[in-house]
C-alpha cells in the first residue's frame, strides 16, 4: 500500500519536483475513484480540483446539438485532467465521465492555488507543466482540426 | 562492304529507293506550313532544297538559302518523337462478354507516318541522342514500353551532320553533337552543293549500312578520298564553333537540387504560360496519359495513350488537389527533371542541346539562362538541402 | 474465355516484340463487404486460376472496365493470395465505379507493383505498424506477414489513428488482434460519440508510451502525408533511425511501372522505387512544399 507521496512522486506529471514540493502538494491531496459513467464534473460545475489519473480512462465531452454528446478528448493512465482550477474563471467548459473503472488522485485546487500563492517557486513548477499539457493537448486539437482522414475536397495536404 | 562513299544526289536517291525496296518506310524532313517536319518521302526532290531556318526564342522562320543545300536547316519544328512514340495510341481495344471482357491488342502499329519499319533520313545528332535515351527511358528498364519496342524494332537511321546550327542550338554544351558519332547505319555530310556536283560523304556505321552502302551504283557512290573527310570536317569545325547557346553544365545535377527554393523560379513563373509547347516539342520528354473509354453501348472499351505534360494543372492531381499547383513548382519540376533528376534516373542528362523548347516557348523562356540563373541565385536552402 | 484477340494479322503487331505491362487481367468479383460508408472490401478470383503473388506493400492499377484504373494497395494475407483482396474508398472518379462493384463483376487488374514494406528485415527487433485512417488497408499484409512469422520479431505494436469509430476498419479483426498477448494494440480517434469507450486523441499519442527498443525497431508508418510527417518526426525523437522509418508515399499515377511519369518526386518514380520508402529518402523530398 503506496502513500500519497510515493503515488504522487511516481506520476510523471511531478517528475522534476522536489521533496519539499511534493510535501506541500500531499496536504491538498486524496485518493478518488469512479465507476464506468460516473461523471467527474460537468460542464459549468465550479472547476476546483485536478485530477492525476493513475489507471483507467477519462472522456470529456461537449453537447453538439443535432449530433448528441460527442467525446472530443480522453484522459488516461499517467495523464492529468483540468486547468480550470488554475485559469478564471475557474469553471469546467466540459463533461467528464470515467468509461472504464479509474482511479486517480483529486488535488483541491483552492488548497493548491493558496500554496502556490505562497510559493511562487512551486507556482512557477505547476505552471510549467500545465503549460506543458496544455500545449500537447492544442497540438492535438489543432492536428485533428485538419481533418486528415477526411479524404476528398475537404482534406489538408 | 564499302564503310563510306561519295554520293550524288543520284546516289542519294538511289539510296532512298534501295531502302524502300528492302521494306522501309522512308520518313525524311519536307517543308509545310512554314516549318520542316517529318514525313514519308520516296524523292530527293521532297527535301527542302535551298531552306535555311532562323531559330531564337519564340522565334521560328524559314529562309531561302543562296545554295541548294539538302539539310542547310537546324533542327526541325518536332524531332523523331511523333515517328517512334505517337502523340496518341490505342493500347487495346477490350469487349464486353458473358464472362468478363477480352482483350484485343492492336495488329497494325502503323500510322500517318506509315507502317514500320521507318528508315529515318536527316536524323541530327542532337536527336539521335534522344532516341537513344528513350530506349533507355522506354526500353531498358523494369516496364518495357511495348508500342514504342514495335516501332522501334529494325529503324534504319540515315543521320546528317549538321552544317549550319541555329540560334537556339546548344548540342556542344550537351556533348549530342554536332556531328553523329554512333547509333546510325548511314551518317551524311553534304560537302558540296554546286548545282554540277551535289556531293554528300556517306559514312556507314553498321554493318546493314555498309551493305547498303555498297549495293549503290558504282557511278553515283564513288570512293571517299582524303579532300572529302577533310571536307566532312570542316563541316563539323564550323559548326561546332557556330552555337547559338551555351549551357554549363559542370555540378548541374547538384546545382539544381540546391536550387530548389531559387528565387528564379518565381521570376520564370511570372512568365511561363504553362502552355505545355516545350515538353510538346521536346525529343526526350516521356510523360503521358492514359484514358479509357467506350462506345455508347459500354459494350467496347478502348485504352489509349497520349502524350501529357508536367505542365498540366492536374498532372499532380491526388484528391481534390494537385500537389504541384502553382507554375512555380511546374516551370522548375519541369527543369529539374530534365537536367538533374535525368542524371539519377537514366545515367544523362535529359537535355540534348536541340532548342527546340526555347525557339517554340511563346514566352521565349530559354532554359539554358534559367539554369544558369539558378547557378547564380540558389536560394535559401530547402529544411533539407543536400541531394538525395 | 479469350484474353487476346486475333494477333496473325501479317503486319508486325506489338505483342510479338515485347509484352505490353499494359493489358490488364481480368478478375471476377468473389466477395464484397461494405467497411464503412465510403469504403468496401473486394475480394477478386483470377480468371486463369493463377494467384497473384505479392509482398505487403505493393499495389496494383485496379481497372473498372470502360472506366479507367487506380493504384490501389492490396490489403490481404501476403501468405495466402488465393484472393486478390483489396480495400477501397471512394473518392471519385475511378474509385465511385469500384465501390460499386457486385459479386460476379468482372474488373481489369495489373500488377502487383512497387516496393513492399520489407517486415523480414525486422527479425530480431521490434515492429511498431503506425496507420491514419485508411493507412491500414496497406499496412493489414505486413501485419499479418509479421503476426503469421511472430517468433522472427521482438515487440509487435499497433498504433491506429481513424476519424471516429464508424471509420475504423477491419474492427473484429482489431478486436481480435487487441485480445492476442503478443500484440500490442493502440486505437485512438478523433471524436466519437458519448458511450465510446476507446481512446480519442491523436494517433501518435500511444507511441511514446509503446515501450519500445528505438534502436532495434522498425516503423512502419501509412496515412495521410501530414499525419505520416508528423508521426516519423516523434519516432525520430524518439530516436528510431530515419532509415528505419517506412512510410507509404501517394502519387497520381497512370501506368504503375515507371513510363508515364506522373508519380515521379524529383528523381524517385513513386511506382518502382516505392511506394514504400525509409525516411531518409524520403524526408529531404516531402518536406519540400510542391515538390
């Protein structure tokens, strides 16, 4: 049985955090899990926690009305999910739904965003790495934006 | 086997019935519509005696000469490519049955040049080294092209030494010429056109040309002596030393690959039309299409073959686009192809210093002064500039 | 059933001086199954009874009688060429006609062409398949050559990339291929709609966390060109060798054996010297916009 360092120093999201760091992240932390379809947030909810997934799968998804509800994103085994907490207006802009059994680590965001306030160098650490998975999660919108297997007039060369 | 002879022009027409006897078509150069072109001839008298041309770019006349030189002409309006690689070609005819579709080649390859086998008469050098290279292009490798292998098959080659180039030629840049050193049964120099003693030197280089040479009547196809090679000499000196254009070709293959973001390429974009008449008159380029169509009972299908040009807007088509899109990337597709890309794929160059491309550009676009300007201008290089 | 008309006429034909690469051979149309809403899979029975041999990878020009002929890969077992099997999507012209096929239909093929995927040079090392979208089709015979010869090769991965779940080919098959324990399989796509439970993203997200031996890998990579840019760029990061990255490169192609013309990228003739062809000659040409 793993404490919630050990789990935390094992994500790679914390890679490169030090052990002070990482002390003051574990006060902010728990232990959470979902069943398949049971939503983690929805669209609107106040967005004040973030989510380190450590096994099982994550879909976020937004309403296109004429075509339902359609999965635009998932989140998965060592990704993290959420950066509302960060950015106002600190609001989810999507559903999230776990489709398979998913365990991961909730981190209050209110508690987090107080202990970078305080700590500029830890502020500076965590905003990093979500410029970071913002940044992979733009390249891969934008890339699939481009339609590639679309085929036909509509495909880009 | 006489290896050469002096022929007059009784000689020469001696030799036009000789071939024709032994089955050939005789193809030779005639004037029409203010050009010279190919086409079947069976007399001396169908040559254009006492033409000269005027060649620059998009410049293309006939003039009278003050003699009557036979092949006082440069290269004419199109080269042996119509002859041995027609502009269109059925490929097969397939019908429809019960089962399936047969397929039906077609039994006769002859067309408005005639049947095979061709005797081609005033073959420059220029375009004797593009019938080789299209044996290499059509013939030597992994795809045979089958039509252009029946045409081909048995072509007897009368080549003629050029005398007076024209302002479009280059062959000595390209090392094609001027004068035929291998690849034809006959070579002619016309030495002499005084209107009491028409001599042309006749050199045999194949055995079938030496025989034929040899079955000529004895008073119209004397003995070669030493005056009539230096004479044949001569000819060439003079016209080696009279080259309308020159191009550099030392490093081109790299230069080109180099020069792949040149600015030139916009400059000539700005004036190519892209109008396809360069590859149209080219004696090397290659490139065509195919095309499937049937009558109106869809019963009968026919596949043909033309002649396509890189030029094309769609030639690059590939889903709702073409990758070469802009003229830009065509105008240097087009000459990178011919000048560099050749050398990797053929083991030449793809240029054989005719002209033919600058004289008959209506924009005058001259290639040689594009290469060059690439040479001069290179451009930034591409993310990856080295060759392959 | 004759394949060649009368040919004795006296003058010279064609066919006794060399054999024209331009005859097709006609195939009749044994079974069809319709993949997704704009692509089928036809499976075609020679009509002399002489299979078509080929390595994964090739292609052939695939004719509909009166229509005209496309480049199309073969998408069956390298192993068992009994049927011709090829996979098609509609993009108009020549490729509506083909879509349209029916059993018993009769249609022109010629080949197989070009250079195949060379799986046997990975024995002893790992193979990632990376396809986008219709990339698999090609890929399908290098899959199975390589899982029909599993024990020549280490680690075996497959990255999937499609549009939606809808697009996604040959799915019992990939369920299959995910269920076996020495293959490793990744599909993601684009969007999906809500109650899919599979991965959406982009294809090469999975390729990073694929465990393989960079050093000892062999990539074999097939789908649209952006994407295979960008998929050769990561697996070059993470450190494969360019000349152990193989893409299947596109062009518009007329005859399939060099002639026409048309395939060519600067001195490469798409049908003879690929279409399969390392990143290290291929990249210096892609990368060049209108090449």
């Amino acid at each position: 049985m793993r404490t919630m360092k050990e789990l935390l120093e094992a994500h790679p999201f914390f890679a490169g955090l030090d052990d002070e760091a990482i002390e003051l992240v574990v006060g902010c932390a728990t232990n959470v899990h979902f069943d398949p379809d049971e939503y983690l947030f929805r669209l609107g909810d106040p967005a004040d926690r973030f989510y380190v997934v450590r096994h099982g799968r994550v879909a976020l998804e937004l309403h296109v009305p004429g075509s339902g509800q359609q999965v635009v994103d998932t989140v998965e085994e060592d990704q993290v999910l959420g950066w509302s907490w960060l950015v106002p207006p600190h609001r989810w802009f999507l559903d999230a739904r776990a489709v398979m059994p998913t365990s991961a680590i909730s981190l209050d965001g209110v508690c987090l965003r107080g202990k970078c306030d305080e700590d500029p160098a830890l502020g500076y650490a965590f905003m990093q790495r979500v410029a970071h998975v913002m940044y992979e999660r733009l390249q891969s919108a934008r890339v699939r934006l481009l339609d590639l297997y679309g085929g036909g007039r509509d495909a880009a060369r | 086997m006489a290896t050469e002879a002096v022929l007059d022009l009784a000689g020469l027409q001696a030799l036009v019935d000789a071939l024709r006897e032994r089955g050939y078509t005789v193809l030779g150069p005639v004037v029409r519509d203010g050009a010279v072109v190919p086409a079947p001839v069976s007399s001396v008298d169908e040559l254009p005696r006492g033409w000269g041309d005027e060649q620059d770019g998009a410049f293309y006349r006939l003039r009278r000469r003050d003699d009557d030189a036979l092949f006082g002409f440069a290269s004419g309006a199109q080269s042996w490519k119509p002859v041995l690689f027609p502009a269109r070609q059925l490929l097969w005819q397939g019908r429809r049955t019960g089962d399936g579709f047969t397929v039906e080649e077609p039994t006769d390859a002859g067309s408005r040049f005639g049947s095979p086998p061709y005797a081609l008469l005033g073959v420059r050098s220029c375009d004797l080294h593009a019938i080789g290279i299209h044996d290499r292009v059509l013939l030597g490798r992994a795809g045979v092209d089958a039509h252009y292998a029946a045409a081909r098959q048995d072509v007897f080659v009368v080549a003629v030494a050029c005398s007076d180039p024209s302002g479009t030629c280059f062959c000595v840049s390209m090392r094609t010429g001027p004068r035929p050193e291998s690849g034809f049964d006959l070579c002619l120099t016309e030495i002499s056109t005084a209107a009491d003693g028409h001599r042309l030197v006749a050199e045999a280089g194949s055995d079938r040309g030496a025989e034929i040479l040899a079955a000529l009547p004895a008073e119209h196809a004397a003995a070669a002596v030493e005056a009539d090679r230096a004479a044949a000499a001569q000819v060439t000196e003079v016209a080696t030393g009279r080259m309308g254009r020159q191009l550099d070709t030392e490093g081109l293959r790299d230069v080109l690959y180099a020069g792949v973001e040149s600015p030139r390429w916009d400059d000539v974009a700005s004036r190519c039309l892209a109008c396809t008449n360069c590859t149209l008159v080219c004696p090397t380029c290659f490139c065509t299409s195919v095309d499937d169509e049937t009558d109106l009972t869809g019963d009968v299908a026919s596949r043909r073959r033309s002649w396509d040009s890189c030029f094309t807007g769609d030639f690059s088509h590939l889903h709702g686009g073409s990758v070469r899109a802009s003229v830009r990337s065509r105008y240097r597709q087009w000459a990178t192809h011919k000048l560099a890309s050749w050398y990797d794929q053929f083991g030449t160059s793809g240029c054989v210093g005719c002209g033919r491309c600058i004289t008959w550009c209506p924009a005058a676009i001259d290639i040689t002064e594009e290469a060059a300007a690439v040479r001069a201008d290179p451009g930034p290089p591409s993310a990856s500039a080295e060759g392959a | 059933m004759t394949l060649r008309g009368d040919t004795t006429s006296s003058v010279r034909g064609v066919a006794d001086v060399a054999p024209d690469p331009m005859l097709p051979r006609p195939f009749r149309v044994q079974d069809v199954r319709h993949d997704t809403d704009d692509t089928v899979t036809l499976w075609l029975d020679p009509l002399d009874g002489e299979p078509l041999g080929f390595a994964a990878g090739q292609f052939t020009m695939l004719q509909a009688f009166g229509v005209g002929e496309v480049p199309i890969s073969i998408s069956g077992d390298p192993g068992d060429p009994r049927y011709l099997q090829h996979t098609i999507r509609d993009v108009g012209g020549v490729t509506a006609a083909l879509v349209r096929a029916r059993v018993g239909d009769v249609l022109g093929v010629r080949g197989p062409y070009g250079v195949g995927w060379g799986v046997r040079d990975a024995a002893g090392a790992d193979v990632v398949v990376v396809a986008g979208g219709i990339g698999l089709a090609p890929l399908r015979p290098a899959l199975l050559e390589l899982l029909g010869n599993r024990e020549q090769f280490r680690r075996a991965v497959l990255v999937y990339g499609a549009r939606s779940p809808a697009d996604l080919l040959f799915p019992a098959e990939l369920e299959a291929w995910a269920d076996r324990p020495d293959l490793d399989v990744a599909v993601t796509v684009d969007h999906a709609p809500s109650g899919y439970r599979g991965r959406v993203g982009l294809v090469t997200e999975p390729l990073a966390r694929a465990g393989l031996d960079p050093g000892r890998t062999l990539a074999l990579v097939c789908g649209p060109e952006v994407m295979m840019r960008h998929v050769a760029e990561d697996l070059v990061r993470l450190g494969v060798p360019p000349a152990w990255v193989r893409l299947s490169l596109e062009r518009n192609m007329r005859c399939g054996v060099g002639l026409c013309g048309h395939c060519q990228l600067r001195e490469l003739f798409i049908c003879v010297d690929g279409p399969v062809l390392g990143l290290d000659r291929a990249a210096p040409l892609i990368t060049v916009r209108e090449l």
